[in-house]
C-alpha cells in the first residue's frame, strides 16, 4: 500500500518551498518568504516548473504547470490554489 501524502495547506507548502530554495531562502520565515517575488529569490522559469513538479509530486497534487510563472510570489499561488479548492483556506 503506497505512503499517503503529506497534507497540502499554505503552511506545509511555504514550508516545502522554502526548502526547495535552500540557501537562497536561509533566514526566511514563512511570512517574509510569501511576499517575495519568485524573481527575487532566484527562481527561474525552469526552476518554476521544477517547484511545480515537486509539488504535485510531494503532495500528491494535480498543478496547472504555469502556477509559478502566473503568479509573481507565493502568496499569489497560494492564493490561486485556496481559490480554486486545491488546498483548504
């Protein structure tokens, strides 16, 4: 029987984010991390994509692939995918 998957909310999510950016994110706390723009933090179109794909694969998750290049920060995507019911408010 396969493992369940961690459950998905803006916390769990800023959380795996910010582990996904490394050091580029160190000393970042959840609520600074949101607020900033992708482009700022280092992130790429590429590397959009990839954080994309880590997180339906971490999650469990069917993600539109342009998440990350539609929004310009976390709290956007976040935004979007509470939206549309993806993750719980």
């Amino acid at each position: 029987m396969p493992d369940a998957f961690p459950v998905a909310n803006s916390i769990s999510i800023t959380a795996w984010l910010i582990d996904f950016l490394g050091d580029r994110a160190a000393g970042l706390q959840s609520g600074t991390a949101v607020q900033q723009p992708f482009e700022v933090l280092g992130m790429d179109s590429v590397e959009c994509l990839m954080a994309t794909m880590g997180l339906e694969n971490h999650f469990g998750l069917t993600l539109d692939p342009s998440l990350f290049l539609r929004n310009p920060d976390l709290q956007g995507a976040l935004a979007e995918l509470m939206g549309d019911g993806t993750i719980p408010d």
